[in-house]
C-alpha cells in the first residue's frame, strides 16, 4: 500500500512538470528562423527539449541552427534529410528522437508567445484530453491582421469545416502519438497531416481542447498563400471522404466534402482577399 502511494505521488510530481518534446521541419526559412526559436527561449515553461529536422534547406537554415545547438547543447537535438521529404516525413523523424511526456509542435515562421507551454499544460492536467491547442494571431511583414479560433471542445461534426485544431501551436501526450503512429506519410497527405492526424486521434476515441485565447502567431504572407494550391486543395477533399467515415460525421453534412474541392477552382488572388477578409472580422486586440 506504501509503495502503491509512493508510486502515485511521483506520477503526480512528473505530470506537475512533465517534459515537452518540440518538434519542428524547417526547410529554407533563415530569414525568420531565429525570431521563432527564440520565442521558445523565452517561454516562462522551461523543461522541454527541442528537436529540429532541416529538411535539405539550400540557404543557410541549417547554419543557424548549429549555432543554437553549440549554445544550448542540452537544449536542442539537429537533424537533416539528404534530400527534401516533406513535412510528414520529416516531423516523424524528429518524433523518433522524442523521450518527453508531451510532443509540442513550432514552425521556423511562426511565433510562440511566453506563457504557451505554462497555459497549454494547464489544461492537460485534465486526463479527458488527449491534445490541446490554441487560437491564433495571423501576421505578416505589416504586422498583426487576423485571428483564427476554433471550438473549445471540437465534437466529429467540427470536422466539416475543416482541421478543428490550429497544428503549429498544439501540444499533444507522447503515448497518443504513439498509438495512432504519428504523421502518416504519403503524398496525397501534403499540407493536410494535421488533418489527417486529428480524425485518427478522434477515431481512436479521445478528444482534444482549443484555448480560446491566442498564444501563436502564424506568419500568413505571399508564400503562405502559394501553399494553397489545387493539387493540396484535392488532398483535403479526399481526406475527408475518408476522414468523415472514420468518425461517423453525420450524413448531412457530407456536401462539406466538396467545400476545398471548390475553393480550390477560386483565383488565388481572390481567395486570398476571401481569406483575409474572414480573418479580420475577429479583430486582434
């Protein structure tokens, strides 16, 4: 009995500051590198160890990042693809080298604001919740101009919209990763593996939680918009063809199936104002 609440009471103590594992794929991102790993430098939560796979940058992101391993050796772990995997592929090998509690993600574009991590465990001491995340500031070289919210506690039917989860800012327990196999890697799941990953969680039977206030900030610029693409636009349809089915949406909503395939056929200079516009009715304050 002893041994049982000894045992018990170190769990407690683990969970009470469990250790992030960061991961991140970066490829040719050097001009706005630095600014993003530094926004993990300075978050108020400190145990976590950050894990960088640069996927064949041909600028000098891989440079940078030596630096910081050569400054912070206990901090960071730096890895490099020989020739250029993708985004799936690349998060998986960093997940190989993973031994925390938690797996957080960040993109070498992006913004961590200080408190994320402190606030994001918060809501992990929860055992209901499999993952956590938050919404998001949209910005570019202008600054601030959007946000992007999700549910608080996205159900199946969220899904019809699209990913109920913002990926860059979430936090997610090592053991769930491990049992859906994290990122599934294959072509036609470019640019959706978040997607992807949330209906095999949910399929799983967990359930995740959107902090409603913004602790990331996404850069949402030119190049961004360029991602947007048919080809990935068709990669969404497809997921979720199968993705509703896995999680039992219901039949109703089935034409939402066919929303990317259409925004897809739009001018990216008119999707892009499309995108903006929507953004900017949730005012950042």
């Amino acid at each position: 009995m002893i041994s049982l609440a000894f045992a018990m009471c170190i769990s407690y103590k683990v969970f009470m500051n469990p250790k992030i594992s960061i991961i991140m794929g970066v490829y040719n991102c050097a001009d706005t590198l630095e600014e993003s790993i530094n926004s993990i430098l300075s978050q108020t939560y400190t145990n976590w160890h950050f894990i960088i796979c640069d996927d064949c940058s041909v600028d000098n992101t891989y440079q940078i990042l030596e630096q910081y391993q050569n400054k912070y050796p206990d901090k960071f772990t730096l890895l490099k693809n020989e020739t250029n995997m993708g985004l799936n592929f690349t998060l998986n090998k960093c997940l190989e080298m993973c031994d925390g509690e938690l797996i957080a993600r960040q993109d070498g574009d992006d913004v961590s604001l200080p408190d994320r991590f402190e606030k994001e465990i918060e809501i992990l001491k929860n055992d209901q919740f499999a993952l956590v995340s938050s919404s998001m500031i949209s910005f570019d070289e202008n600054g601030d101009f959007g946000l992007i919210k999700h549910p608080e506690i996205p159900t199946v039917n969220d899904f019809r919209f699209g990913s109920p989860f913002c990926h860059a800012p979430v936090i997610i327990r090592k053991k769930v990763m491990d049992e859906v196999g994290g990122y599934t890697v294959a072509e036609h799941l470019l640019r959706v593996e978040d997607y992807h990953l949330w209906f095999k969680i949910y399929a799983k039977g967990y359930i995740g939680y959107n902090i409603q206030e913004p602790l990331y900030k996404m850069r949402d610029d030119r190049n961004a918009t360029k991602r947007r693409n048919f080809k990935n636009r068709m990669n969404e349809t497809r997921l979720k063809y199968w993705g509703f089915k896995e999680i039992s949406v219901s039949k109703k909503y089935y034409y939402y199936i066919l929303r990317p395939f259409i925004l897809g056929l739009i001018p990216i200079w008119f999707y892009s104002f499309l995108h903006r516009s929507k953004l900017k009715k949730d005012n950042v304050k």
